[in-house]
C-alpha cells in the first residue's frame, strides 16, 4: 500500500459534476441530536478543543472475504459487509453461526485465513485497532468500585494529558446523562455476591466506558442479551443516538423483537459461517419473498428470518446461493463486488510533481481516472475509457475549488484500488473539521499525523499514578474488610494470650519460636492465597483494557506493587502490635527489626501468589500449586523439622520461611534479654560443661536447627524472592498471559 499526499485543487467526483467541492455521501443521516444532549459538548461552555470529539473522524468500516477456521474447522467463509458513518449494522443468526467470530475478526481480536478489513481504506493494523471501541458480551468490572469511580478512572487513563481534568469529568458527566446512568453512578457495580448495578445498567456501564474517547467505530457483541424486552428496548435506543453523531455501529444480535429490529440501517444475516444476506434491514422480508418464503401479517421479521435460516441444509443452501446472486445486484455496494478491483493501476511514484507532463490513466475495471503525474503501468485488461468515472476537472473550477489533501492507496495483493480523500475548507482550517465524501476518507488527516500518533494516549507516569490510585481503591474493600479485621483483631489478642509474658528460660525456647514461625506462616498464607484468589477477576479487566490500548502492562503492574503496598502491611502491622508486647516486649529496636522481617516474609509471599495466580488460568489449579509450595516452605523452615536428610537439606534453601525464622531468631535471642539454661538437663552442651554459665549464647540456639547464613545475607535471599517472582510474573502476563 502507498499513500500519496497531494496538494491539488480538484472539484468533484464525474458523478456530481455539477457541485464545486465534495459533500458528504447522499444517504439520509439519522436524526441528530440536541447540542445540550450530543457527545462531547461541554455543557455549552464551547470549550474542549482538545476534546476527543473534534479528533475523531467518521469511520467507513469494510470487511471483505473474510475467512475463519480453528483447529481446521471453517467457522466463516467468504464473509463480506460494510457499514458507513451514521449507520447500525447488525450481524444476526442463530448460535453457532459465527457472530462473535466476525466481531473479533473485523476487530482485529482474532486472525484471518484470508480477506481484508479496512477503515477508511487503510488495512486494519495494531495502531488502527486502538482506534476501535469494542464492547464485550461481559461486563467486566472492579466489582467493588462504584459506577462513577469506573468512569472517572477510565476517563483518566484514556483521555490524553493536555486535557484538563475538569474537561475530563464534564465528559464522564455527559456521557452519564447521555446513557441516563445518573440514578445508579454511586452505586457499586456488584456482583452475585454483592448486589450492584442491574443488568442493563451494567450493559450501559460497558458502553460508557468506551465512549470516554468518543470512536467513531463501535462494535458491541450482544449487547442485548440477558435483557428484558423493555430494557434492551431503551438500550438501542441509546445506541440509535449515537449513530447521529455520525458514528459507525456494528451491533451482534440473536433474536431481536420487531422494535428493534426496525432501528437497524444495516443486516448482515449468517447461516453456517456464511453471508445469507447482507443489505438494508427493512428489505430482507422482500429478498426472502422472492425465494417463495413469504412472510405471515403482524409476525416479527427477525423471528422469520431466523426460521428460515434453521431449516433443513437444503433451504440454507437457496439461501445461501441467493445471497450470492445478489452481490451482482445493481444496487449491492460496489466496494464488496468481486470486480471491484483493477491490478493494472500501480502507483510508482510518491512525488506529486514527478511526470507532470504524463497522461491520466482512465481503467473500465477500477472506475477511476488517475491524475496526471503519477507514474503508471498500463495492464491489456485496463482499456481506456470514453469518459472518466472518478474525477472530472475544468479551468473554471480551479479558480473555485478549495484546497485539498488526496491519500491515494493501491495494494494489488489486498485487491483495494479505492481512492480516498478528505478535503479540508479555508473556513475550517482553524476548527479542524473536515468534510467528508461517500468513498473518499482518511482515518489520519495527514502524513504528519500519522508521524504524530501516539501508542498510548497518557503518558507513563499518569498510567501508573492514576492505576495506583484504583488498585488501592479497589483493593481497600477488600483486602481491609471487615471480616479481615475482626479476623485480626481476634488472632492477635488469642495469639497474646496464649504467649502471654514468656519467661526468658531455656524451656519456653520452643514457645518463642512457635509465636515467631506462626507469625511468619500465617501472614504468608495469608498474603499468598489473598493474591491467588483476587487476581483471576482482576485479570479479566485488565485484559480487556489491555486489549484496547488504554494502557502499558508495565504500568500496571508497577501501580498495582505500589497501591496494594500499604494494605498488605497494615493487618500484620496491627496483629504484631497487639501480639508481640503482651508476649513480652524488652526493646524498641527488637520489636521495630521483627516487624520489617515480618512484613517482608509477607510482601514476598504475595509475589508468588501474583506469580501463581498470573501463570495458572485455572483457579483449582492455582490453588493446588500455591498450597503444595507453601506446605513444602514451612516443613523446610526450620521449626517442625531441625534435622534434616541429608539428601533433601538442600531443600531448604528453596524455603522463604526458612531466611524469616532464622532472621527473627537472631533477632529476638540477640536483641532482647538473654535465655537463662535450664537448672538440670540442660540441652546445650555449653551450660553442661560450665557450670558458671547462667545464659545460652545466641548463636548457639540458632545453630541448633543447623549452621545459619548471616543476617545480610538472609536479608538478601528474601529480597531475590521478592524481586525473582515479581519479575516471573510481569513475563507471564507479557507473554504467555497476553490478551487475545
């Protein structure tokens, strides 16, 4: 594909040869809607240059031939349609037929055996399909946050930095009276757990939170299902406004009742992964009346198309063959006929001054009429014409056209030979807004444009201070609950009670350690299964954001350390408060070195369970591994087991728990007062031979379960875990875990 910029002065297409400058295509556009109630105005404030709404350009969607197949089965074959700006295009058919398989694939969510998908033209690419709104069949959510708190975090995070942050919330505030959200905006979104948002509001949540950047394209898989007939009613009706805002609507429905069926422009009807009709809505009783399958009075339309495409493999194929006779109708769009294609116009040249001496080029088969001064082959089966198809140019309009940027793009291989153009007025070059013709568009205004575009619509620094924030509030609800603190509160008092005032003597060594190998275990546990069970829904929504650009990976995962960072310490901060000085608290620096050693046991455990949780898709699965890992760390600490096999010593290494204990040992035995031996009996072999000796030395308690490694050291290895799993866990959500 080449794209040409030119600065021409041309009048129209040889279609209109009497207009001066191109106009927008001839269709009736759906009702507009009030100022007061159209996306993107400002509450009459005339503000909000930076508006989404003054970016985006209306979107021509073409998909053609499209073709899908998974694990050598043919989902769809030969698929074709187009929607233009200010149209609704809906996909029907029964289950099975391979709906959703074309909205991913126009969309850019799955891959194509073979066809093409164009907007404006331009071959669908990773920059172009950030550009599409996609609406998922789930609602996928935060569940704790409410609908306004979604809205504005969203608006955020896909708004761009140079708009103000009060122009940002008067769009979350139009879209929520756009969409009539305004009653439940502070209620939580739920779940089945915790009552929320209702069905359809959840459906209208979806898609608000896609049209925070205002698309010009918008595909919804099944935005209706699960609906009452009121509701989805009332949601159509809501998306029938947005098509007059001149947006492009692609729409996946099953069975739709007669009032809704009448609001689409556009029907594309599949049976078996094929076209068994494509055309206007309010003409499909017609082409079925004319395969003798007529119609009964007062029955819904889409109930009877549906009937007739469930019926036996001999109808569906008449069905079938008949929508490709219709291809050649007269009527059909050219862009989707099989002709529509001319291999023999094949732009050399990027220079539009370059041959200006040479001829135009006029081709039967392309129906166009290239310029002068584009370099050219000429093929046998491009005969010139007797008059040109495209563009027409005299003196007298020269002196009247206005300027004018021409995208010329030939890809022989894709077989698209349209010329695409948007021509820009004097009087707009100020506003930014351009005029736009029936097959003459640009996705980008220009080639600097293109140079311009940006991967990520706010920079890495809002991304991770705005996705901080919503961790935390996320999280908060959840991970400082109120049953977490009575949990808590309640274990920490049981703890002191049990561990009440330990006397420093050599029996009550293995209530110590038990209080501090408890301590170490529990909040492991604690933190590592709290991360197992929370991520597998989280990830669903940062799938799906990831998926539609709105944000880096790194950023993220980056906010999501950052903002669940104080949460994780605070309830193991507050049982250490509560358990530790009624245990018997002798110094300030013991009691402050146990309580970082305790939280950073803790914030490693949490790595691997972000590292579990982000690795295995299945949730049982997850917590096999995590339990089998975590059972295996704390009978390799050190406390249940001081002697181990020789051959399986090497293990405990591989133990977190292990560098903890052994950590707060040295620690509690060297900081606080010293363990007096025992009187009689005495298992160390120091206070047996020396009778003198009062205290054990700490270094040999702590050598009893083993040579330990010093302090630093320990230290050290628990921060390798903490990093080491972190790290494993950004690798797999980058590139194993990637959204699809």
């Amino acid at each position: 594909m080449l794209p040409l910029s030119y600065g021409l002065e041309v009048i129209h297409f040889l279609e209109h040869p009497h207009h001066n400058r191109p106009t927008i295509r001839s269709q009736d556009s759906p009702k507009r809607l009030k100022p007061e109630e159209s996306l993107g105005q400002l509450n009459g404030s005339g503000e909000g240059s930076n508006s989404p709404t003054g970016r985006q350009k209306p979107v021509e969607l073409l998909f053609k031939d499209v073709c899908v197949s998974y694990e050598g089965k043919s989902i769809l074959r030969d698929v074709s349609g187009m929607v233009r700006p200010g149209e609704l295009l809906a996909i029907m058919g029964p289950s099975g037929s391979g709906k959703t398989t074309l909205l991913n694939a126009i969309g850019g969510r799955i891959p194509m055996d073979n066809g093409i998908v164009t907007m404006n033209g331009e071959e669908l690419n990773k920059q172009l399909r950030r550009k599409i709104c996609y609406v998922l069949q789930q609602d996928v959510f935060f569940t704790d946050l409410t609908l306004r708190q979604t809205l504005i975090y969203s608006a955020l995070l896909r708004l761009p930095d140079s708009m103000a942050y009060s122009e940002k919330i008067r769009h979350v505030e139009c879209i929520i009276d756009i969409l009539d959200l305004r009653g439940c905006q502070n209620t939580i979104i739920g779940d089945m757990m915790k009552r929320g948002l209702s069905g359809g509001e959840k459906k209208r949540a979806n898609i608000a939170c896609e049209l925070l950047q205002n698309p010009s394209l918008m595909l919804l898989d099944e935005p209706t299902s699960g609906l009452d007939s009121c509701t989805a009613h009332s949601l159509m009706v809501s998306l029938k406004r947005l098509c007059a805002e001149n947006k492009s609507l692609v729409v996946t429905v099953h069975q739709p009742s007669s009032q809704i069926f009448y609001m689409f422009d556009k029907l594309l009807l599949l049976c078996n992964g094929q076209v068994a009709y494509f055309g206007e809505a309010g003409k499909v009783v017609d082409f079925f009346s004319t395969l003798g399958m007529q119609i009964s009075a007062h029955y819904n339309p889409a109930d009877y198309i549906m009937e007739q495409v469930k019926k036996s493999p001999e109808v569906q194929e008449k069905i079938i063959n008949a929508a490709i006779k219709q291809r050649k109708d007269h009527d059909y769009p050219k862009e989707l006929q099989e002709d529509y294609y001319c291999p023999s116009v094949v732009i050399e040249s990027s220079s539009p001054y370059e041959g200006s001496g040479g001829k135009s080029v006029e081709c039967v088969h392309c129906h166009r009429q290239m310029w002068p001064g584009i370099n050219h082959r000429n093929d046998e089966r491009c005969e010139p014409c007797a008059h040109s198809l495209v563009w027409n140019m005299s003196q007298e309009s020269m002196d009247q056209a206005q300027p004018v940027e021409l995208r010329v793009m030939i890809d022989p291989d894709k077989k698209l030979s349209t010329v695409y153009s948007k021509v820009e007025t004097r009087d707009d070059d100020d506003s930014g807004r351009s005029s736009w013709s029936e097959v003459a568009s640009s996705t980008f205004s220009s080639e600097v444009d293109l140079n311009e575009e940006k991967k990520w619509p706010t920079s890495f620094y809002t991304q991770m201070k705005v996705l901080t924030q919503r961790n935390f509030m996320e999280a908060k609800s959840r991970m400082l609950s109120k049953l977490n603190w009575v949990q808590t509160l309640g274990l920490g008092l049981i703890c002191g009670s049990i561990w009440f005032q330990i006397p420093r003597e050599e029996s009550k060594i293995a209530d110590i350690r038990g209080w501090m190998f408890f301590s170490t275990t529990y909040w492991m546990l604690f933190a590592l299964f709290g991360a197992l069970i929370s991520f597998p829904p989280e990830r669903e929504v940062i799938n799906k954001e990831r998926a539609s650009g709105a944000y880096r990976l790194s950023a993220y995962y980056l906010a999501k350390m950052i903002g669940e960072l104080p949460l994780v310490m605070t309830l193991p901060t507050v049982f250490h408060i509560i358990s530790y000085p009624m245990m018997g608290c002798y110094s300030i620096q013991t009691f402050f070195s146990l309580w970082g050693f305790l939280l950073l046991s803790t914030v490693v455990a949490q790595s691997v369970g972000l590292f579990v949780g982000a690795s295995c898709v299945d949730l049982q699965v997850s917590v096999t591994v995590s339990a089998l890992y975590s059972l295996s760390t704390m009978l390799f600490g050190g406390y249940y087991a001081t002697t181990l096999p020789s051959w399986l010593q090497w293990l405990q290494y591989c133990s977190m728990v292990h560098y903890a204990f052994q950590n707060m040992q040295m620690v509690e035995f060297g900081g606080g007062p010293p363990i007096r031996c025992a009187e009689t009996n005495s298992l160390y072999e120091i206070c047996r031979q020396n009778n003198s000796t009062t205290f054990i030395p700490v270094e040999h308690i702590i050598s009893q379960s083993g040579e330990p490694l010093p302090m630093w050291a320990n230290t050290i290895i628990l921060i390798l875990f903490l990093v080491v799993f972190r790290f494993l866990g950004y690798a797999v959500l980058r590139y194993i875990r990637r959204p699809k």
